[in-house]
C-alpha cells in the first residue's frame, strides 16, 4: 500500500474509487464501516451500497447511481442525497461527491467517490421542519423572545391574536403587545426566566394592534444555548377573550337565578306589599346595573289609574314627587297600558321623551336618564297593577337579558302582590269579625249577667225540692252559656293578639281545692277526688286565666264521661314545676283525635249529642302556653283520658 492509500485506508470519511467501467477499485475503512459490508474490488460495480434509494425512498437502480452517471457523462455528480440500505436493515442518509478521473491524455481513467453520513442531520432537520410545522399551525401565538425583550420569532397565531405580521414586528420590543398598566408584568416574567423558572398559564391582558385588549393565558418558558445558558424565552398565548366571557355570562346567569329564586323566595313568603315592592325595586336595580329604579303602584287598581311611585332604588322617592301624574306621560303609555317591555339604547332620541327632555322630571342634580327599560306588573286579572322603571346616565346599559330576567321578575311580583291584596282583604274581614264578636258578646253578656242575678235571687227564697231543682239546672245552664260567650270573646282576642293576663302571685292549692269545691256543689252526676299537696304552692300567673283553664278541663272530664261517675283532680309539685291533671273513665280519644284535640273548632266524631264550640281546649292550651307551660292528653279511646298542664314556678318572662 502507498502511503497516499494508507492516508486514504485510515481517513474518517468514506472514500472509494471505480475503473472506467464502473467496477470498484480501492475503497477505505470508514467506506466499509459506512456500507456495512466490503465490496469485491473488481467484481462489484458503481458502488459498495447492498442497496440504494433516492431520498424519498423510492429504490434507485445501481446503474442510475451517482457514481455511474458520473462514468457515463464524465461530469461531477456532486452533493447528490442518497439512502443506502445495510445488510443489517439499518438505513444511512448520504451525501455523495462522485468526480470523474483523466489521465493526462484526457481520457476517462475512472471516478472516485465521496461520502458524508448525513443521518443525523438529516434527523434533526425532520424534527425541525415538524416543530416549525407545529408552531406555524398552532391556534396559540408561539413568540420568542431575547433576554432584552426584543421579539425574535412570531407565528401565525400570534399574527391572528395580535394582529401585527411576521415582518412588523420582530426585533420590536414585547411591552408593545403589554397595556400600559401591566407593564411591570414583564420584569417579574423576565426575572422569573433569567432564574430558570417557567411561568405557568398566566391570564393577563394583552394589547391588539387594533387597540383593543385581548384576556391571554401565557406560559412563558426560559431558552437555553447549548451550553445550558438561559438566552431568551418563548411565550405561548392563547386568546381566553371568549372563554371568559362566556364563563362571565354563566356567573352572571347563576348569579341572576339565583337572585332571581331568592327573590321569588322572599315575595312569595312576604305579604305585605310595601315589603315586596322594596326587596324586588332594589333586587332589580342592582341585577339591571340601574342607577336608579323605582316601582309605580297602581293604588286603586279596580276602579281607576292611580299609579304612585311607591319605593325607589339609589334615589330618594321625594325626587318624584315632581312628575306629578305620571301617567301622563307618552313614556308611560306602554308600561301602564300593559303592552310590555320598553326598552331604549338611547331615550333622549325618543320623541315620546320630548316633553322632559333632560331629567325624567328629576331635580337638575339627579343623573340625567338615558338608557331606559321598564316593565309592566299585570295581574292575574289582567289589571296593571303597577310597573319597574329603570334609568341610567350612560347609553345602551340594559340588554335584552335584563329584559329578560326582569319580565320574569314582574310576574312573580305580580303573583306575589295578587297574594297580598288577597291576604289584605282577608285581614280586613277577620277584623270585621273580631269586631262583630266582641260586640255580640258584649251584647249578649248584659241580658245573662241579669238572668243570673235573678236566679240567684230566687234560690235565696223558699223553695220546694222540684223549685230547687229547676233552679240549680238554670243556674247551670246560665253559667254554660256564660262560658261560651267568654270563648267566643277569648278566642276573638287571641286571634287578634289582644288577649291580656294579669300576672298576681297565689296559692294554687287554694284555687284547685275551691274550683272542685264549686264543682261537688253543682254537678252531683261525678264524684270529683282531689288531691293537692298539703302545703301552699305559690305561682305566679293570671288566676283568672289558669281557673278557666282547670274549669274546662274539669268541666270536659265530666262532659265527656256520661257514663262513668269518678273525676280525680290532682295537683303536684316538683323542684322547679307544678302539674294540675285532670283524669277520668269516658269515651277517651283515639291517637288520632288527641293529636287534634287542642285545634280550634275541633270536636271528635263520637261526642255527637254533647254540646260544645271546640273552643275549650284550644283556649286552654293558649292559656298555658302564653304562661311558658305545656299542655297534654293522654287517653285511651272507650277507657278514659287525662288531660294535665306543666307550669314553671317562677317564670322568667310574662
Ligand atoms: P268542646 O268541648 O266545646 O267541643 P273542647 O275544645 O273543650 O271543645 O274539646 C275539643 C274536643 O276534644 C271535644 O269536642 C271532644 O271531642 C274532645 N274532648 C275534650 N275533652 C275530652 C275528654 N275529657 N274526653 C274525651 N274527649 C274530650
């Protein structure tokens, strides 16, 4: 070997030659390490490949090869891309310089060939062209930028995001694209990358070319050099504009139903109109954004138009005062005629408007109304029971959303208001009837009161056994009706919270033992059995009051056991209570009639033919509650009950 072919043998680079015909003359060590296998000098032809491809992977036959165009033209066939495949199926990427060789005559002595593995290039430009692919398809704006902040690479989202193009604005600084007021933004990521450390779905704002500013959610990370050095950063931004908005609008949706449904809630619970027409005005005008809102109440709503500004939101009522009908105004037809919603992007423009032209009737002082949006309240009836009116200093403030929710605001006020009315009117006619009773009872009571006193009288004089008989009956008699009349009073009282207790301190063994005493003396079909502890025992309440209670409860125990002929009256005392019970052997009360026995007006099937009001019990449960104790049955239907009350000693309040 001469020493030119043993620089040759031991170069890196591959190298071969061919004889004129093509056949391999001399080939080194890196060509063989390169092929894969070593070729027959003289015997393989044009190359040492086992196989060949043009780059795109189509097969390329061997005598098309570079090397044997450059036999058969006798020119360079230089820095041709070739695949070669090796007997182990491992693939190479190639670039060959074949150079054809004359002697000094001219004439073609053969080639010789060189070739450069260009696999992991070749590798790395695939990848490249595939992220270049990747970042200039993506939706996101893909930016790099140096550690100056000069914007070094743009794609085409950036461009759609931004709007500035590839050529306009690179090598310009990135605070272009920052609003004024986030600037500082940039340091803070800027220091964060020179750290090393990325920036993670960041929202912020960012400015369009147009102007206007874009929500972005960036993630900025640092670049590095190949020496690990941090140079510049990229961004990736992504336009959230819309998904906020629309997350907005969802939260203000929610946030809408669930005023809406608080609403409802609250008027539908209420009865009481000014109330209902308070929570819903102030309701309203913060949902619409309103400067101000008010409610026009139709008073007389039946017989005439009579609307009145009832109450007002961020502004005083007083303000309206100055629109002295204002029914009368054009602007108010349509609300209070009930042909719905008016809504008005801009009302100063609105010929109706012309007759106030600035302030809507309000003082100079109040906000001038420009966006408008009112809401007729109409009744079930189809009466326009009133209307919402909303204003705004600024044009364009209510959407037909407000519309919207407002529409359904009205109706649930107009429910909530038809309630009401109904409600008031029933108010009034139970006042009627308290009135009516406390009169009648009244009425009744004198003639009674006399009946009594005769009676009484009478049983002073002479009198034969039947005399005395009728007599004690009448007496009887006079007292039970006496009774009723004070129920119907009681009861009338009660209703209408106007029943008063004088609160006194007194022995209650004392007024148990006296009450089954008058008892023993005028009702000889029981034989009432007391039982009260041998000492005093000192409550305090009203007297009058706890001896109507234990009267009816005896008065019951007798009524309602006709046949049996035994009442046990008892009366105990604990360390903080007293217990009065009333037992006795009668008809008795199924589970189901106890549980109703302390309604008013209730009477159980089976007492048909004993009279009563069903007042009794009822009123002597009121008594006993409003004196902080309980009242209770236990019975057994067909044996017998005993009813008893529970009363603190002391109480705390009267
Ligand atoms: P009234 O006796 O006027 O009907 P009350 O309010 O005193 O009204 O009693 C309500 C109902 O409870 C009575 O109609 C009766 O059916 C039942 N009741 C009350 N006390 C007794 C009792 N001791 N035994 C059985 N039922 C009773």
């Amino acid at each position: 070997m001469t020493e030119l072919q043993q620089v040759f043998d031991e170069s890196p680079i591959a190298i071969y030659t061919c004889d004129h015909n093509g056949y391999v003359t001399f080939y080194n060590r890196a060509a063989v390490a390169l092929w894969g296998r070593a070729p027959q000098i003289g015997k393989d032809l044009w190359c040492g490949s086992w196989k060949i491809y043009f780059p795109d992977g189509r097969p390329m036959p061997l005598d098309t090869c570079p090397m044997a165009l450059t036999l058969k033209e006798r020119i360079p066939y230089e820095n041709r891309r070739i695949t070669i495949e090796r007997p182990d199926g491992s693939f190479r990427n190639l670039r060959v310089f074949p150079r054809p060789l004359f002697d000094s005559n001219g004439r073609l002595t053969g080639a010789h060939n060189t070739l450069i593995d260009v696999t992991e290039t070749h590798e790395q430009d695939i990848r490249n062209a595939m992220l270049a692919a990747i970042v200039e398809s993506s939706d996101d704006a893909i930016i790099s930028k140096n550690l100056d902040g000069t914007i070094t690479s743009w794609n085409r989202g950036a461009e759609r995001i931004f709007g500035y193009s590839q050529d306009e604005i690179i090598g310009k600084p990135i605070t272009t694209l920052i609003p004024l007021s986030r600037r500082n933004e940039e340091h803070r990521i800027i220091d964060s990358i020179k750290d090393g450390r990325k920036v993670d779905h960041f929202q912020t704002m960012r400015c369009h070319k147009a102007g206007h500013e874009i929500i972005v959610s960036l993630t900025v990370s640092p670049i590095k050099d190949a020496n690990e050095n941090i140079v510049g950063a990229s961004k990736i931004a992504r336009d959230i504009t819309d998904q906020v908005k629309a997350q907005e609008i969802i939260k203000r949706y929610t946030e809408n139903l669930e005023t809406l449904n608080a609403i409802g809630k609250g008027i539908s619970e209420k009865l009481d109109i000014e109330a209902i027409l308070q929570r819903v005005t102030e309701a309203t005008t913060k949902i619409t954004g309103a400067a101000f809102g008010a409610f026009f109440y139709n008073i007389d709503a039946v017989e005439h138009e009579a609307f009145t500004i009832y109450v007002t939101s961020g502004i005083r009522p007083i303000s309206f005062e100055k629109i002295s009908i204002p029914r009368n105004l054009a602007i108010f037809h349509p609300t209070f005629k009930g042909q719905g919603a008016l809504r008005l992007h801009d009302i100063t423009g609105d010929p109706r408007f012309s007759e106030y032209p600035t302030h809507f009737g309000l003082p100079e002082q109040y906000p001038r109304v420009v966006s408008y949006l009112s809401m007729p309240v109409i009744l079930n009836s189809g009466i326009v029971i009133g209307g919402l009116f909303f204003g705004h200093p600024e044009p364009g403030k209510f959407t037909s959303e407000h519309e919207d929710i407002i529409g359904s605001i009205a109706s649930q006020v107009a429910v909530a208001l038809d309630n009401a009315q109904l409600f008031e009117r029933v108010r009034l006619l139970s006042a009627q009837k308290d009135e009516f009773i406390a009169i009648a009872s009244h009425e009744l009571k004198t003639p009674l009161t006399s009946v009594k006193g005769f009676l009484q009288v009478l049983t002073k004089r002479q009198q034969n056994d039947v005399e005395r008989r009728f007599l004690e009956k009448s007496l009887i008699q006079v007292e039970r009706l006496n009774t009723l009349v004070d129920d119907m009073l009681n009861m009338s009282k009660i209703e209408a919270g106007k029943l008063e207790f004088n609160i006194e301190t007194f022995d209650m063994s004392d007024l148990v033992q006296d009450i089954v005493g008058t008892f023993k003396h005028t009702h000889a079909t029981h034989k009432i059995v007391s039982e009260v502890p041998p000492a005093p025992v000192f409550v305090e309440a009203d007297k009058q009051r706890i001896e109507q209670a234990m009267i009816n409860l005896i008065g019951n125990a007798i009524k309602y056991s006709p046949n049996a002929d035994l009442v046990n009256v008892k009366l105990f005392r604990s360390n903080e209570s007293l217990t009065f019970s009333v037992e006795d052997y009668g008809i008795g009360l199924t589970e189901e009639q106890q549980q109703k026995a302390f309604l008013r007006f209730y009477r159980a099937d089976g007492n048909k033919g004993i009279s009563g009001l069903g007042l009794g019990l009822y009123l002597t449960k009121q008594i006993v509650d409003r004196h902080d104790g309980s009242l209770k049955v236990s019975s057994k239907f067909g044996a017998g009950s005993t009813f008893y009350f529970t009363l603190p000693l002391s109480r705390s309040k009267q």
